[in-house]
C-alpha cells in the first residue's frame, strides 16, 4: 500500500519550474567557481534592469512610482507578464534580432541598409509570439511579405549565407572551412559546400511599388555550387566540380531526379512577382531540417542567446560559437534549457519569463569583483545600453517628444550621430570600451542639450514649475532619470547645487540642467545593471 | 549574319601567362597575341576552319612586361604594341624571320605541377618558332602605358598611360601632334572617327581614401578642352572599356574592375544616356570591339563570356562561351575580328587564344 | 559578503584623475597595472623619451610589391625592382623616395606569424598574441603610453588615425585607451564647449559627485572606464591645438604628398614633437583581393612621400633616435596571383620594417624563398617583433602584469629579439 502511494505521489509530483532547476544549477556553479553570491537586487534595480531587458527603455517616472508604491505580493512577476505584453518588448525583440542578422554594416547595404517592412515583419512576430521555430522557418521559407531581407542580404552569395545561417541559427562558425579543411575541427570544405547547396538555387526578385521595393525569394529546380578545392589551388582555366546538399550533421539530402523533359525557366525575364514553384524545394527541406526539435544545434544554439541576452554571457561563451567540444560553463543548464524550450514548442516568452523571475537573473550587481559578466553569475552582469536603448531612455527620462511614441525622433540628427558613436561600444570581444568621443558628444554635442532644455511638458519644465519643495522634486529627478530614489547624501548635494542661487530664476534653471546632464551621464544611467 | 551557328574552332594553347592582348594581322589569317609578361607570339590559321589547333609560327620579343594592346594596320603589315614597360614597339610583319627558337607552350602547367607532391606528371610541350626581327620603339612614356588605338584614318596612334598623359602622334613620323595631361590615370580612351572628339574615363583606384578618382568626360581634342563631365552619370565607377562607333553616333561604356560589367549605349553628340543592354558580364567588362557589318557589337568580360549586340536597340543577339569555374571566373582580356567579320580572337587569361567562327 | 572599508579613506581627487581608485585591502580585482605598479618608480623608457609611430597598412601590404622583391620569378607580378642608396637592397620601383633613405631602414623579410584574417591579424599584430586567448591583451600604443608616457599630460599618450588596431587597452585598463583622431589628423566632430569654464567645472564635479557614490558598491570594469573616457574627454579640450596643423599643413603638403596619410603623418610629427609618446596612422586600403597592382600602385604613390619626409624631418630635428617607426600590416600577401589579379592573405612568409630609436638602418634580416613561399632563413614571429620593438624603446619585453589573479607579460617567454637591429 505505502509502495503505490509513493508511487502515486512520484507521478503526481509537478516538475521543477525552469527557473528553480536555474537557480539550482547556478548555485552549484558558485560552489565551483568558489564564489559568494551578491545578495538580490533591490525593487528600484529590478525595475530598471527589467524593463531594459524586456522593452529596451526605462520606465517613466509615473511607471516608476506606481511599481516601487505597490506593496502587493509577487508584484514582480506580475510586472513582468506586463512587459512582455507590451508594445515596447515585440520592437525591443525586433532590434534586438535585426543587429544579430543584419549588424551595424550590414552584407549587399544597397539593399538591406533600409529594410523597414522587414523590421515591421519581424517584430508582427514577436508580437504574436510566435514559436521560435515557427520564426526561424518563417525567415527561411521567406514566403510572407516583408520576410525576404534574409536572403536579400546574400543575393548570389551562397557561401556567405552558409556562414551566416550557421553562426546565428545553429551557432556553428563555418567561415573557415569556405577556404579550406578546418586545421582543429571536423568541418571540411566538403560540408562547408554541402550546406552551401541549400543555397545557390535562391533567387530574388526586386519590385518597386510606389516609393518602396519589395522583394520576393524564388527557388529554381536546378543549379548546383561548384567546388574548387582549396583557394591556395585556384588557377585560370580550372572547372569546378558541382557538390550535393548536405546536411550540416552529416545526411545528405534525398532529392528526385529532375525529370527529363523539365525546362528551367529563364528567372532573368521573370519581372513581377509570383516566381514559379520549384520542381523540388531544398529551402523547404532546410528549413525542417534546422528547426526540428531533433536537431543538435538549433534549440542548444537559440537557449544559449536568450540566456546571454539576459545574464550577460552565454553558457557557451561566445555565443556563436558552440562546437561540439565546446565547454559550457554550466552543462547541466544548457541540457535543461534546451530540452524544456522543446519540450515548450519554443515559446520565447515563457523561456523569457522563466529566466527573468529566477533568482539568478535578480541578483544585485553590487560587490567585489570587476569582472562585467561573471562567468558563475554571482553578480548580475553590466552591460551599457545599445544605442537605440540609450536614445529611448534619454527620451523617456527627459520626456521630449513622448507623444510620439515609439517612433519618436531625437533632435538635431542625434539619432544617425549616436548610432554611428554609440552604435559599437565594445571591442571586438564585447569589452566595452569607454570611448572618448562618446564624452565628447555628450560634453559638447547641441543634441542633448536640446532634450535636457527646459521645454513644455518636459522633464526640466516640470521641475521648474512644479511647487514641491526642492527635496521632493530632487526625488523626483532622479526617478524620472535613474529609476531610484537619492540617498540622502545625494539628495543634499542635489538640492545646494540646484538652489545655490534660489532667487535667480535663470540661475536656478541653468543648475537644473547641468544636475539632469549630470545624472545622465552618469554610469547609472550609462549602463544596464 | 545572325551569329546562331558561331562556335569556336580552337583554342590556341600558350600556357606560359595570361594571355592580355590579340590583334589579326589584316586579312592575313595570321594573328598576334601578348601575355602579361611582355612575350608575344604569332599563329598562321589554316584556311581550313577545323582540325587541330595550329602551333605556333613565330615569337616577338622585346618588351619586358605586360602587353596591353595590340593594334595592327589594315593593311596587315605594320603592328603596333603597348606595354606596361612604357613603350610602344612597332613591328614590321612582312620582315622575313631571323632564326628560331625552341620553346615550351606550357611553361605554366609545368611550374605549377612543380608546386605539387602529386598528381600526373605534365610533360613539357617543345615546339620551335620563328624569330620575329627586332622591332624598334615607337613610342617612351614614363608609366604604364594601358590605352593605345589608331584614329580611324590610322594616320595617329593615341596612347594613354598611368602617369596622365594621352598622347596623340603622327604615326608615320612618330612627332607628337596633340598632348595633354589628366589628373588621374588613364583608363580608357575612345575617339571620334572625324578624330576631333574623344571620350576618356581616368582613374586613381584607392579604396576607402578620399582621393580615389573614378572620373568620365568628353573632350575637344584640338582645343585640349573638356566639353562635358559626365562622371555624375557613372557616379563612383571604374570604366575600363570605352568605344567609339564607327558612324560616330554611339559611345559604348563599360564598367568594370570586379563591378557588375553594365553596359550603356550614349549618344555621341550630347552624352546621354541612350541604352543600359542586359545582361551583365559579372565582375566587369573589358574590351569591346565593332563588327564590320556595322549593326553590332561586341563585349568581352571577366566572366569567360563574349556577347554580341546589336548596335541599334542593344539587345542581345548571341553569347559565347560560359563561365568556366566555380568561385572565380576567368577573364576574356581583349577581343579582335577579322575584317571581314567572320572570324573571332579572345585573349584568354587561363593561357589561350581562343577563335571562334561567326556565322 | 564582506563589506568594504569605505572608499572615502582612500579616495582623493588626483588618485581619482589617475584612474587609481583604490578599494580595500584583501579584495581581489583585477587592477589594471598600474595599482601594483607603481608609477613613481620611474622607468627608463620615459626618462629617455622613447616614442614611437606606427604606420598601419589595413588590409595588409603585399611584401612581393614592396620590400621584398622577385624579379623574373611566376609570382613576381608587373612591379620592377630599383636600386637604393643601400648597396645590394632593392625595393619596388614604386618607393622612389624610400629608396634613398634605405640607409635608415631595417627590412625583416622572414616574418611568419600565425593569424591570417583581418580580426585575428590585426588584434595578433597590435599586441603580439592571438586573439583567441582569454586574456585580453594590450595593444602596443597602450604599452607605449604606459611606459613612456605620462598620465598626468593633457595630451593622451595613445593617439591614432585612419583604420588602425582593434585590441584596445586591455589589462592595462582604459587608463591607456586610445583618443581617435579624422583620418587626416583632425579632431573629431564634438570637439569645442560653448560652456563657460567655471560651468564646466561644476558640471563636472557634480557628475565626479554621482560617480563617487555609486562607487562605493559597485566596482565592475565598464563604469571605470566610462569615468575615465569623461576625464579624458574634458583634458582634451584643453589640448585641443596641438591636433590642428592647419595653418602649418599648405607649406608642408608637397613634401608629404596631399593625402590623409601624408597629412596624418605630419600630425604625427607634431605630436612626437609635443611629446606624445605614440602614434599609430593607418593607411587604407592594402587587401587586394583583386586588382592587386592598381591597388597597391595607389597606394604607394601615397606611402612613398609621406614616409620618407617623415622619416627625414625626424632625423632632422633630431627625434629619430629616440623614435621607432614602425611599418606593418596584419598579414603578408599570397606569391600566387590569383584569377581577379589579386593576391589573398598570407602569413607565411612576408615582411615588416623598423627604422630609428637606434635601430642600425641599411640591413635586412631573414630572407624568403625565390618564389616567396616560404621563410628560407631565420623566421621571425610575433613575439620575437614585440620583444624586439619593446627592448628598443627601453621597455623590458617580459615585464609582468596581471589580469585578475593571471598574471600576463608583454611577449612569450620563448620571444626573442633581433639581435643584429639592437646593438
């Protein structure tokens, strides 16, 4: 009797949430690493630090006070089921998901620098939350409207696009092997080629409707890549020999013979959309082959970045870069996440969800140590805001142009200039690097001045009109700009360098202003910690 | 003719470089071509348009680095040759030879079989010359020179080198009539049949500075003058193939130089625009050359492939050849035609010239 | 967790511009150097005033087109050799004017190093280790700056322009990061304050003020670095026309050649002369892929006056003993000329040349194969070209520092110079 009612009780038991078996995972981690945990982040920090993560802006100082006001238990979860729904989280994911394809200097820029019904595609998806998977195939199939940048990108560059699917999708570096045999790894030439074939029977059809262009992926039932061997070997006058798609694990691809009669027709006459169907579709078998569930790739690949999105540092540490001798600093985890992304249809938002309600994830990043990203997760990682991160919070701490909503605008060109200063602020090993020119275009630059600027409605009007005493307004003017309120010390030294001259009102502006550019250019505000 | 049945006849082995340049002697049936390392070579065709691949006749030496054009009279005797070394040489065709050489045709597959620890060995291929007699130096310009043509009349030879400067001389005397210097390098040079006008692209090929020149302009040539900049039409091009028709009506343009090798047909007297042709010869143009029916013309490339136009509308009437290896293709240098428009050299850089039937 | 001793108890304004905010004892972080190092032992290098400019060839400078010729060979190419004022040593007939100061040239023909790509090879070849291991590594600039310079200057010790190394600062810490410049020396946009001093003064303390206290928890990397970047930043107004030769440049731009690189190097001359302990100027573009030969013509026609003044205003005004010119790129190019008429990377076997800083000019060391393949004597590494660039400006190439608890030194052990170029 005692046997079936434990057996009973071991069926009925619920499995562990995903985010205890991280916070289990972590733990051991500390014990290897020897190292002690920082003690949780505080309502402010988690405030700020999840909303960048989920929605890639601050809260206004409203959104602010009615979090850090509410007394009411699980107050964060529920947050963060909030942000996860809201407007601002499906643009963050898009941006997000854009600088991994296209980065800063994207591939063909004639044609990819400007892809806004691509983005909008892209974050329609995140919006629906759609499954991972789902996306992926989406993106490769390219069959909706909008879907086709992916391969716009490597029009006639089949073997750039294998290295790119294979790095971002299955988080494989193949670049090498496009030269030669890889001198450390299994990879050859040959399987570099063979995933090549997936590739080179694209096509891609420009259209322009109106003032924009629109671009549909066709497929021809023909065509193979050729193989050259080794660049070294490359002379005038050598043929290339024609190589079968190969699957990256190693199957080759089963394929019907094209029967004889069949006419390749001239794709170069056909002007306007819809391109024929292909007698055999290799991008339909690619795109099962790399999102299926059995794929050793895919979902290790994907958990891998959503972790490092998150914690600062990939388990697998560059995150494109899993081999299969590679090192995770957690194994165990990495199994975890990827088998219950699957075993959930990766659902993105749930595997979000999980992640940021752990422990691990709200830990304070106060402490000892100088290291950014911890390797063991003992302090939550800093990272600075991206540059649309940074010019969103600037806005929304200012509150210049919030009318505008998400497409608001900066002033004064600042956005191209802080793209281009801001846009890559790390090195090439994502150390970031504080560089001068960032100073000199926050020291001297007429663009943020132009936020700060006391105007109607903006954060600096506020201020100025409001009747509170200073203390208060202090209070609120580091809410409205870093999500927290002053220590005391802070809220002292504020209020003298704002009043020294309470009686000058263009003295009390002018302080005003230089104490708002101050707490911006803080590394409060700097950075996502 | 309408070009269907064209295909080619031979390929005339020369494996020692890159073959850069071809020109026929007249309607001689002999034809000259150069390589990248100064060496040229001449062929006797059989009258015969099949069989084996004739060798070799006669070997010119002189140069001593690239042959980048090769111009000969229509009267077939008198050959004209432009080098990377500065010089133009002049050659008399008619001179009868003044001895022979042994030499290897494949010099190339055998160095590089030498760079290898396998494969099958490649036996040297001996064949003996005639020694073409010294030819004497036309032309000394101080840099290289890439642009040589006649006037339509052949009364001038026009150069243009790296170093700026076009050059027209009196091609009996040798006397410079006309010179005048351009800030970049000249790329291509084409002239009006009435030699008064002439379209020149100039350029300075640094990547990624400020100073690069890519620059197109028409020119008076008596007055040495610019009568039209038309670089904004090419905005950020490299030109290397310019050609001016025979009816002075219409100036090819091609780009080039690893770009997508588009080709545009002008109008002559203003300079517009007339025709963009498709397709492109991917990775870029590099000679073009009018057949003597005066309703087409045809394009060479770095993509192995020769199409022919037609002059009027600019469409395609006919591609020869395919694209022969996988990631790199290889290069058609320079293109001639017999007078009578039936027969076709190509100037191949894996090492052969190519002749074709045009029929 | 063990709390800190509070900050304040060792915390003052200079130590804070000196990027040396110190925490308490018995914590473990990574200090970047300068913490246990301290700078009042002063070195040699700076006593004797080393500097050094590097000049940059992006994308890589083909040996077999420059300094390493093979006239008659298949992998020669259509560039011809001339004579120099050195005898036996024959350059591209495109360095005219290097051909007459060879005296003042030592030519390394055998280099053969281990990072054949732009990323890897320019991080290899700006700090002399790959850039796959952990530790991030120090460019040269930073460890010229560090030793030969001085922290407490308005000028930054670490200046360069044009496309230059990617590697940073690293251990050595964002003390010694380099201050970009335009690609033809001028300041970057951003550079005037239309405040007045005393508002940018407070200003200033107000931020000092914030950042203080934020300190006091929270000690990861990336916020010292931002707060030194704005120390940085504000110095540098104050330096702002020892950057601008404009009114010097027209008298000078014959000589130097009218290009961003000729006026780069004429910064750089200014800059030495000011006392800036290193310059990097890059040159674009050398990675011919294709058209190898219009390319690197273009390119020389640049290289070939702006260099060769440089040297010779040096020698003139005295520097060039105490300064090292450096001229490099991060890999070689192939001896097989491939089907777009270029060349690709190539690491194997290709050159680099060092001259000044007491460096005896007019030699060559190593050689490669007729063809180029291949070193066929005395190959030279990385490491053996740090050591050897370190040691001729006074700086001992196994110095140690520490990242962490690792401890690094500024080339491998095995690294060795070249002995015949320090005498």
């Amino acid at each position: 009797m005692a046997f079936i009612i434990l057996l009973l009780a071991t069926l009925s038991a619920p499995a562990a949430p995903l985010r205890a078996v991280i916070d289990r995972e972590v733990a051991q981690g500390w014990k290897t690493g020897k190292v002690e945990p920082a003690q949780l982040a505080n309502d402010a920090t988690f405030l700020r630090r999840s909303y960048l993560d989920l929605t890639g802006t601050v809260p206004t100082y409203a959104e602010a006070r009615v979090f850090l006001d509410d007394a009411a238990k699980g107050k964060r979860a529920k947050l963060v089921d909030r942000l996860l729904t809201d407007k601002r989280h499906a643009r963050h994911q898009m941006q997000i998901w854009d600088l991994i394809i296209f980065t800063r200097n994207p591939a063909n820029p004639a044609f990819t620098r400007k892809r806004d019904a691509f983005k909008n595609w892209l974050e329609k998806q995140f919006a629906k939350n759609v499954p991972w998977d789902a996306l992926v195939r989406k993106m490769i199939l390219a069959e909706e409207a909008g879907s086709a940048m992916f391969h716009v990108q490597y029009r006639n560059r089949p073997e750039d696009e294998t290295v790119a699917v294979s790095r971002i999708f299955l988080g494989t570096q193949l670049g090498c092997a496009r030269c030669h045999d890889h001198p450390f790894e299994a990879l050859t030439q040959r399987d570099f080629y063979g995933m090549a074939g997936f590739f080179v029977r694209l096509q891609v059809l420009q259209e322009t409707k109106g003032k924009e262009k629109v671009y549909t992926i066709g497929e021809k039932s023909s065509g193979e890549v050729l193989f050259t061997g080794p660049a070294a070997d490359a002379v005038p006058g050598k043929k290339g020999e024609p190589v079968a798609p190969k699957f990256l694990s190693g199957a080759a691809l089963d394929e019907p013979d094209l029967p004889k009669e069949f006419k390749e027709p001239d794709y170069r006459k056909i002007k306007k959309a819809p391109y024929p169907k292909p007698f055999f579709s290799r991008k339909e078998k690619l795109a099962a082959w790399i999102t299926a569930p059995e794929n050793p790739y895919f979902a290790r690949a994907a958990v891998n970045r959503v972790w490092a999105q998150f914690m600062g540092r990939g388990l697998v540490h560059p995150v494109d870069d899993l081999k299969p001798d590679s090192e995770p600093s957690h194994p165990a985890l990495l199994d975890a996440l990827a088998k219950e992304f699957v075993a959930h249809k990766f659902d993105l938002s749930w595997l979000m969800r999980e992640i940021v309600l752990s422990e691990s994830y709200q830990r304070d990043s106060a402490g000892p140590g100088t290291a950014a990203a911890p390797k063991w997760y003992e302090r939550a990682r800093v990272r600075p805001l991206s540059a649309e991160e940074f010019m969103a919070a600037l806005r929304v701490a200012t509150g210049f142009n919030v009318a505008q909503g998400l497409d608001a605008k900066m002033p004064n060109a600042a956005g191209s200039y802080m793209l281009k200063i801001f846009g890559k602020p790390t090195d090439g090993r994502g150390n970031f690097q504080g560089g001068v020119h960032e100073h000199m275009f926050l020291n001297n630059g007429s663009q943020l001045r132009s936020l700060i600027s006391a105007k109607k409605g903006n954060l600096a009007d506020t201020l100025l009109k409001s009747e509170a005493p200073w203390d208060e307004r202090v209070d609120r003017l580091f809410l409205s700009t870093l999500t927290r309120i002053p220590s005391s010390a802070e809220r002292e030294k504020l209020v003298a360098y704002i009043t020294a001259k309470k009686d000058d009102k263009r003295v009390t502006r002018a302080r005003l202003e230089e104490s708002i550019w101050a707490l911006l250019n803080s590394s409060r505000f700097r950075f996502n910690y | 003719m309408t070009f269907e049945k064209s295909k080619q006849i031979w390929g005339l082995k020369w494996d020692a470089d890159w073959v850069t340049a071809v020109q026929f002697l007249g309607d001689s049936r002999r034809v000259v071509a150069g390589n990248r390392l100064g060496q040229m070579m001449e062929w006797q065709l059989p009258d015969k348009l099949e069989g084996d691949a004739p060798q070799p006749l006669r070997q010119l030496t002189g140069h001593t680095n690239a042959i980048t054009r090769l111009r000969c009279t229509r009267d077939g005797r008198t050959l004209y040759s432009a080098s990377y070394d500065h010089t133009v040489r002049q050659w008399d065709t008619a001179a009868k030879s003044d001895g022979e050489t042994k030499l290897t045709l494949n010099v190339g597959a055998v160095y590089r079989r030498s760079l290898r620890h396998s494969g099958k060995k490649v036996e040297p291929v001996l064949c003996t010359v005639a020694l073409q007699p010294k030819s004497k130096i036309f032309a000394n310009q101080k840099e290289w020179i890439t642009v040589m043509l006649f006037s339509a009349d052949e009364k001038q030879l026009i150069t243009g080198d790296d170093g700026g400067q076009v050059v027209f001389r009196d091609r009996a005397s040798g006397k410079v009539r006309k010179q005048w210097a351009v800030e970049g390098w000249v790329h291509a040079l084409a002239v009006s049949p009435d030699a008064t006008r002439a379209a020149l692209s100039e350029r300075r090929p640094l990547v990624f500075d400020a100073a690069s020149r890519r620059v197109f302009r028409l020119w008076d040539i008596a007055k040495a003058e610019v009568t039209a900049d038309l670089s904004k039409d090419f905005s950020k091009m490299y030109l290397p193939a310019l050609a001016w028709s025979p009816d002075g009506k219409t100036i090819l343009v091609g780009r080039g130089e690893e770009a997508e090798g588009k080709i545009w047909l002008l109008d002559a007297a203003t300079g517009k625009k007339r025709k963009e042709v498709s397709p492109i010869h991917q990775y870029g143009v590099t000679d073009f050359i009018f057949h003597p029916d005066g309703e087409h013309f045809l394009s060479a490339g770095r993509d192995t492939v020769i199409r022919i136009w037609n002059l009027k509308d600019g469409k395609l009437v006919k591609e020869l050849g395919k694209p022969r290896g996988g990631q790199f293709k290889d290069w058609i240098h320079a293109i001639d035609l017999t007078p009578d428009g039936t027969l076709l050299a190509a100037a191949d850089m894996s090492g052969q010239v190519n002749i074709w039937h045009l029929a | 967790m063990k709390p800190l001793c509070k900050p304040h108890e060792h915390f003052n304004r200079r130590a804070f511009l000196k990027g040396s905010l110190l925490t308490g004892a018995g914590v473990s972080v990574a200090n970047f150097g300068s913490l246990f190092h301290a700078q009042a032992a002063v070195n040699e290098a700076q006593k004797k005033g080393k500097r050094c400019i590097l000049l940059w060839m992006n994308g890589g400078a083909s040996q077999l087109d420059t300094f390493d010729m093979k006239p008659g060979r298949p992998t020669a190419g259509p560039f011809r050799p001339i004579g120099t004022n050195v005898n036996g040593l024959q350059i591209c007939e495109y360095l005219p004017k290097m051909a007459k100061v060879a005296d003042k040239l030592a030519v390394i023909r055998s280099m053969r190093t281990g990072s054949p790509d732009h990323p890897d090879g320019i991080y290899h070849m700006h700090t002399g280790f790959k850039q796959s291991e952990r530790t991030p590594h120090a460019e040269i600039g930073a460890v010229i700056a560090k030793y030969c310079g001085n922290l407490d200057a308005d000028l930054p010790s670490f200046v360069r322009m044009g496309p230059t190394g990617n590697a940073g600062p690293g251990y050595l810490g964002p003390n010694f990061a380099p201050f970009s410049l335009q690609r033809d020396g001028r300041m970057p946009t951003f550079s005037t304050s239309n405040l007045k001093p005393e508002v940018r003064e407070r200003r200033a303390e107000l931020f000092r003020f914030l950042e203080t206290e934020f300190a006091r928890q929270h000690q990861a990397e990336p916020f010292e670095s931002h707060r030194l970047a704005k120390e940085r930043a504000w110095r540098l107004l104050r330096a702002r026309e020892a950057f601008d030769v404009s009114e010097e440049w027209p008298a000078h731009k014959d000589r130097y050649g009218d290009s961003n690189f000729g006026r780069g190097c004429f910064t750089a001359l200014k800059l030495i002369e000011r006392g800036v302990p290193f310059v990097e100027i890059g040159h674009d573009n050398y990675d011919s892929h294709a058209n190898n030969f219009v390319c690197h013509k273009a390119n020389l026609q640049q290289l070939d006056p702006a260099w060769s003044t440089l040297l010779l205003d040096l020698e003139d005004r005295g520097l060039l003993e105490d300064t090292l010119v450096v001229w490099m790129g991060e890999v070689g190019r192939t001896p097989n000329i491939n089907n777009r008429a270029g060349r690709d990377h190539y690491i194997r076997a290709w050159s680099i040349v060092l001259s000044g800083s007491g460096i005896k000019g007019g030699q060559v060391y190593g050689a490669s194969d007729e063809d180029g393949r291949d070193v066929a004597e005395n190959p030279v590494n990385e490491g053996d070209l740090f050591a050897t660039i370190y040691t001729a400006l006074g700086i001992n190439p196994r110095k140690k520092h520490f990242w962490g608890k690792r401890p690094v030194w500024l080339t491998p052990e095995e690294a060795k110079p070249i002995a015949p170029f320090l005498s």
